[in-house]
C-alpha cells in the first residue's frame, strides 16, 4: 500500500473511533508516531477500553482497569501486517472487533496458572459469548498484572454506546 493510501486509512479509522466517543491523544515516539485512543467507561464497568494506531498501519486494542496502575499488565490485542492480507483488511477487522466490544456486554478472564497467566476478552451478542482473543504472560517474566482471588477472575463491562 502506498504511503498516501495508508494515511488516509489511518485518517478514516481515527474518525471512525471519535465518532464512537473515543477521545484521542498523538505521540510522537522518536521513530515513529501513533495515536492512544481512550473510550468512555460504562457505568457498570470494571475496565475501560482503548486502542493505538501506529503511523505504519499497524493497530492495537486494549482494555485498562479502573484505577490501576499504569504498569499493571491486562487485556491486549494486536492486529498486525503479517496477519492480514492487506492494511485495509486489518483497519477492518480491527473495527469490526472493536465497535463489538463497545457496543455489547464483555467480560475478561483472567487465569491464574502457576507458571503463566493469561486474559480472554470476550462480548455477548445475541445471548452468545465471542471471544476476541487473549494473552499470556510468563508469571516470572516481570509482568504485573492484577491480583487474583483464585484461579479464574472475571471482569465485566456493560456497553459503551449503543448503535442505531
């Protein structure tokens, strides 16, 4: 994809993700810049959402809890080129994935193993649980993440907005 081209991509999916209430702030990280979009919590909610878009076409999202750390360790997924068959397929299933999570009822597991840990994102639509992927992590690898009561702890959110 040419450079023009992908700019206006990125350009479209930063629209897109205000129009869904998500405010935006860009940082200029030395080789490169991105955006940090944070979206408004629900008032039933144990985390927020967010997502980062890099000036090479590359996009994350993430979910953040409420009043943590802003070390701690939690939900993230990353949509990246190699993945995708072009910039615009991954812009798409990005949104896709995302306008879900927003508009609908999530949870995220955390699981507690005694070597690793891991998160699952996961929305309800139509009464059906669809995951959207998760994460793990080394527990002795420096990462921080919550604490558990258990084995399994579950985090929820309600939506963000609702689409018309």
């Amino acid at each position: 994809m040419f450079q023009a081209e992908r700019e206006v991509l990125i350009s479209d999916t930063r629209k897109t993700l205000q129009s869904w209430g998500g405010k935006e702030q860009c940082i200029d990280g030395g080789t490169g810049g991105y955006w940090v979009v944070e979206f408004p919590v629900s008032n039933t909610a144990d985390y927020r959402f967010g997502a980062y878009i890099y000036d090479d076409g590359e996009v994350n999202s993430r979910a953040k809890r409420e009043g943590a750390p802003e070390d701690e360790y939690f939900w993230c997924k990353s949509y990246e080129h190699p993945d995708y068959e072009s910039v615009k397929e991954l812009h798409s299933c990005f949104l896709e994935e995302l306008r879900n999570l927003l508009a609908n009822p999530t949870r995220i597991k955390h699981k507690n193993g005694i070597i690793f840990g891991s998160f699952e994102c996961q929305y309800n639509s139509e009464e059906s649980w669809k995951s959207v992927g998760g994460t793990s992590y080394f527990k002795f690898g420096g990462f921080k993440p919550p604490p558990t009561l258990g084995k399994i702890q579950e985090y929820q959110s309600g939506p963000v907005f609702r689409e018309t």
